[in-house]
C-alpha cells in the first residue's frame, strides 16, 4: 500500500530562503500568490471537468476510478493544451496590456542607440 501523502501539511511548508518581493506593496505579492494558485486550481478543475464530459461521451456512465485513471490521447491533450493557453492569457491580459504599454512609451534600446548614433 502506498504512503497516503498529508495535503494539508504539505500545502503549509515554508521554501527556504527569502520569499521573492516583486513589487513595493507586500499585500500585492501575498495578493498575486493567492491569485495564481487559485487560477491554478480553476485550470485542474477544468482538466478534470474535461476528463469527466469525455467519459461521459464515450461511455455514457462513468467512475471515480475511470475519472482517476483517465489520460487523454493526443487530439484530447492538443485540446487541454489550447484551453489552458487561452486561459492563461485571459488571466495575464491584465499585466501584458501595461508591457504593452510600457513598449508603447518607450522604444526598444537598439532604436534609441541608433538614433544616437545618428546624432
């Protein structure tokens, strides 16, 4: 019998080192953190939901265990592949509107040296 793994205590263990600081307000880096791992539980909930309505196409009843042992074939992961882009991009759309922006303000270096350049 496999060792059962403690999720909970797991989930509760501290990286070693300094927790990485990514912008000046602290409350905004705990804020992201709790974001993207919720954003992360919503992309497995949606894998699983995918696993759940291919089953029920295929088979028109299924089990825990089916659900547990199910592994998309390449079509089905192409797909999961593709969802899970889209998904990612809607939720950084956000932070890629202001690099956008910031490229829209200010020229690539290599334009600014070669205006410099030209004097």
């Amino acid at each position: 019998m496999s060792e059962q793994l403690d999720w909970v205590a797991l989930s509760g263990r501290r990286a070693k080192g300094k927790r990485p600081e990514f912008f000046d307000e602290p409350a905004l880096d705990r804020l992201y953190s709790v974001v993207f791992a919720l954003a992360a539980e919503v992309s497995a909930l949606r894998e699983r939901q995918d696993t759940v309505e291919r089953l029920l196409d295929a088979r028109g009843t299924l089990r825990r265990e089916d659900i547990e042992a199910y592994e998309p074939d390449r079509a089905a992961g192409a797909e999961r592949g593709l969802a899970t882009r889209a998904y990612i991009a809607r939720i950084m759309r956000g932070f890629q509107q202001e690099v956008e922006a910031m490229a829209a303000d200010d020229p690539p270096i290599m334009d600014v040296v070669e205006q410099l350049s030209r004097g």
